[in-house]
C-alpha cells in the first residue's frame, strides 16, 4: 500500500508544465488548473486590485470533474489533492499577470494533516518559489471553521503565521463559530460566502443586518472580504455594507492562470444601486428555486 508521503512524492511528480512554464497537475485522465481572480480593496471610493484569489478546476477527459471525483476515483486523499492545487497555485502565481498581488489560497483546512503540513509544503519548493517570485509575506491562506475546531485552528493559525502566512476565515452559514475564531486566532480577513451574503441581504427581514455584522468583524481587527459579487445588485449590497474587500465577475472575470487580466482602478461609486431598488432579488430567487 503506497503511504501518504510516497503518495505526495507521486502528485509533486504529476506536475507538467506547458510551453510557457504553467503549472498543471496531470492524474491519470484528470487535469487540474489554476485559475486567477483579482480581489478588489475598497479605499474611500476608489477599489484598487489587492490580491489574487487561486482556485482549481478539474477537468477528465476535457469535460468539467471535480476533486472528489479525482480522490475517488484515483484513491486519493483529498486534503494531498488540496495541496497540490495550492503547489499549483505558488507556481503559477510568478506567471500572472498580476503577481505583485499578494495571493489568497482558499480551504487551507484541507492542506493541514497536522499544524506544520503547509508550512512543510511551503519551505519543501523554496527553489520553485524563489522561481516565481512569491514569499511567505504574499500569501493568505483560508481557514474553514466548519472543519476544524478551536485548538486546531490556534494551532494551524500559529504555524502559518510562524512562517509569514497571513490568515484568513470563511464564514459560510449562521451557525459557524466565527465570533470565536476572531478570538482565538485574530484573522486578518473573514470571506463571507456568496450564497450566506444572498441569504442575509436578499430578505428584508434580515437585510438590515449585514452592515452590522460586516461592523462587528472590523471592529474585532478583521478586513471583510465579499465574493461572488456577480451582479449590479450584489456589488452594491456588499459596497453598502462597508465590505473591504470584494471580488466578482462584475468586477473583473476569473481567468486560467496565464492568460491576460488588466484590471483598472474603479469608483464605487459606478456600482451603488438607488436605494429603492432591492438588491439581490433575482438571485435570492434563484437560490430558493435551486433548493
């Protein structure tokens, strides 16, 4: 039976890379790939781009896959599959467009089979690092408080910040403990997911808790990162909120790592809904009917 360290040794070796040096994990009939999104920083009016959001998309046969598709049907572990897409993403960082942009790798839960594992991946591919031009200080990594509790995030939070890592948290559903992550291990983002920001802000009943919410994480030390901002509607809902950070296709489209992305210095202004119009609603919609 092949151990996890040998099984790690195998996927490093399943990185190719292309023509112009972009990383892609091949597994089996599997590919994975990195894509790109700039995260935008609200300073007064003006959203200045900030960070680069890396995800992975899996592909079998050149159709659409995911991860737990690929750790089924290839046996393996999916937090060793996590962290290859984030190995994926330091490499192919150095070949974006925007690699002056500090770096957010999201579900860093899953690269953690013990409170030093992503600091062992980090320091493993120093040369590959030097190589892309990324260090430690870049890099923000995602802690999600469904999967861990708070002994291992403390933990997980003082190692990644032992090597330079910034931490962020996700808050994705109400009964997460996120007011007792901000003080066990002091974030300095919380991401507030799409679907709960549309859930919050697309009811009247609850809509008028969103500004107070993004207040109290800030007022706890945290930046406030909103994602998913893919309409008018919700990009206003979030700039009202007060959010720090947004991301989102009507901001700026997600790409493949290596492809082209210019992102201009925007108003917030251009993107502030007339206060009677009801943000999110097509989209609130939309989420009950998918339910």
């Amino acid at each position: 039976m092949i151990g996890p360290a040998n099984r790690w040794d195998q996927l490093v070796q399943s990185i190719h890379y292309d023509e112009v040096g972009i990383a892609i994990g091949v597994v089996g009939r599997f590919r994975l790939r990195t894509v790109f999104q700039p995260v935008y920083h609200r300073q007064d009016n003006a959203l200045r781009p900030a960070l680069l959001r890396a995800s992975t998309i899996v592909q079998r046969d050149g159709l659409p896959a995911s991860l737990v598709a690929l750790s089924e049907l290839e046996s393996i572990p999916r937090r060793l599959l996590q962290r290859l897409s984030a190995l994926l993403a330091l490499h192919n960082h150095g070949h974006a467009d925007l690699n002056s942009l500090d770096l957010y790798l999201e579900s860093a839960t899953e690269l953690l089979g013990h409170p030093d594992a992503l600091a062992d991946a980090l320091r493993g591919p120093s040369m590959e690092m030097e190589e892309a031009g990324i260090a430690p200080g870049q890099i923000v990594c995602e802690l999600l408080p469904g999967t861990i509790d708070l002994s291992a995030a403390r933990s997980a939070s003082v190692a990644l910040r032992r090597h330079g890592v910034r931490v962020a948290i996700a808050h994705t559903r109400a009964d997460e403990p996120v007011a007792a992550l901000l003080q066990a291990i002091s974030p300095e983002i919380v991401r507030i997911d799409h679907h709960w920001l549309v859930r919050l802000y697309g009811h009247p009943s609850s809509r008028s808790l969103l500004r107070p919410l993004v207040n109290s994480i800030q007022l706890a030390g945290a930046r406030v990162l909103m994602e998913g901002l893919d309409t008018t509607e919700s990009l206003s809902a979030a700039l009202q909120s007060e959010a720090n950070y947004l991301q989102g296709d009507r901001l700026h489209a997600a790409s493949l790592a290596g492809s082209l992305m210019n992102p201009a210095i925007l108003s917030a202004q251009d993107f502030v809904a007339p206060t009677n119009v009801i943000p999110l609603r097509t989209t609130a919609s939309k989420l009950q009917r998918d339910q």
